[in-house]
C-alpha cells in the first residue's frame, strides 16, 4: 500500500468513525426526550447492577488506555509538542475520570448495559482523538492557530476545574453508604443544578477549539447531546424532589436555560 492509500485509508476510517459519533449523538438526543439514560438515580429497579466504583473504572478507562497504546505504539510519525500537549490534555480527563473519580464515588450501581456500552463508546473515542492527534492533525503555525490552541485549551482546564469541584460538592452530600439527595450548594450550583455536566461540556468544546478537527468536534457535539439532556431531568427532578429549591437556578447555563 502507497503511503498516500495508507493516508486515505486511516482519514477515511477517522471521517467514517466522526460521523457515527455524530449520528449517535442524535440518536441519544432524540432518546432522551422521552426519558433519561437508565443510571444513576434514573436505574431500573431489577437491572442487573456493578458496584458504583468498578462501574466507572471499566467503562471510562478504556478512554486512557487506547490513546495511551497508541502512543507507545507510535513510530515517531506523530511526535509534534502541540499534538503530544493536546493527546495529554484529552487523556488527563480520563485519568482522573477512570482512576481518581472511580475511587471516591459514592454513587448507586451501574447497570451492566450502561457499562457495555460506555466501553465500547470510550474505546471508540479514545482511538479516534488518539489517531487523528498523532497521525493526522496538522497545525499551521500562525498567530490565529496559536490563539485558537490557547484559547481552547484554557477553556478545557476551566471546565475541568467546574467538572473536578462539582464532583465533590456532589460527594460530600453523602456519607458513605448514603444514597439519599440532597439540595447541593456553592460553586457552579448556585448557578445550574447540572453543575458538574456544564464543566464537562466545557471542556469538550475547548479541547474541539484547540484542535479543530472533525473528531474533536463529533466528540463534543456528542458530550453536548447525551449529558445537556441529563442536566435538564436533574434540574426537573430536584424541582420535583424539594419545595425549597432555589428559583433562580437554571438546568445547565447560568441565566438562560
């Protein structure tokens, strides 16, 4: 195989593997209009379950390990300081995601199903931002790019940082073995009651600022598709749940919706 097929064939596969993405975001969308994705405190009562912890592990890790072999895999051809920085930045999510979140959660079981389906999405994604960093992106280097790199990535860290603080706002509500609600405060939740979402789909759309390419933005329009919805039954849930619930708190962006 010429190297040029060689290239066709591996965007091809990038292009094809953006676009199910896409298509399942959707998919996912159009699902949750009718009802929230079937974890957490949306689980069926008899489905079959996986501890909280292990859960997370095996459905998010996926996401840090694939990246993670292809770079060890990798030739050389994709050593670059600005695709190496970003591939980091996608696989620090996961690291805290897979190994730091999924050690303190105190969150109920997670149907087998959910977790099936999150490996599969994760291992999906993780080769598809991974090969398309180190093999296929190309930046120019122009002031315009430099902007759009930084940009994009401050934007990920601060999504981060909502992301990781929500998280333990969330945990703290709880004493271990507790799976009561609470109204939660302080951070971003004094703003959304999908506070922890909202930093999420932050990050995402810096990380497809950064890297401006159909991989990048398939993953974010998926992030935005399948856990808006999510922060918008939780919001309607709380509501249900509590009189007292602030008035003023909105389901995901602050002052709007």
């Amino acid at each position: 195989v010429s190297p040029v097929r060689g290239m066709e064939c591996r965007v091809s596969t990038i292009a094809w593997g953006s676009w199910l993405l896409i298509l399942g975001g959707v998919a996912y969308l159009l699902q949750q209009n009718r009802t929230c994705a079937q974890y957490g405190r949306y689980s069926p009562a008899r489905s079959r379950c996986c501890p909280a912890r292990p859960g997370w592990f095996l459905q998010e890790v996926p996401a840090l390990l694939v990246p993670l072999l292809l770079l060890l895999l990798d030739s050389g051809t994709g050593t670059g300081t600005g695709r190496m920085l970003l591939l980091i930045t996608f696989m620090l999510h996961y690291f805290y995601r897979s190994l730091i979140y999924s050690c303190l959660t105190r969150g109920q079981p997670i149907p087998l199903k959910i977790i099936f389906f999150s490996f599969i999405f994760c291992s999906l994604n993780g080769f598809l931002q991974g090969h398309n960093l180190l093999h296929c992106a190309r930046f120019e280097n122009t002031w315009l790019s430099h902007a759009r790199i930084t940009a994009g990535s401050l934007l990920f860290f601060v999504g981060l940082t909502i992301n990781i603080h929500s998280d333990h706002i969330l945990r703290t509500l709880r004493k271990p073995g507790e799976l009561v609600y609470s109204i939660p405060h302080g951070g971003m939740f004094e703003f959304v009651s999908g506070a922890n979402f909202l930093g999420e789909i932050t990050e995402w759309c810096g990380y497809a600022v950064a890297v401006w390419s159909l991989p990048a933005f398939a993953f974010a329009f998926f992030t935005v598709c399948s856990i808006g919805p999510r922060a918008y039954h939780h919001h309607r849930d709380y509501q249900q749940r509590f009189q007292d619930y602030p008035r003023s708190r909105k389901a995901l962006i602050p002052f709007i919706f």
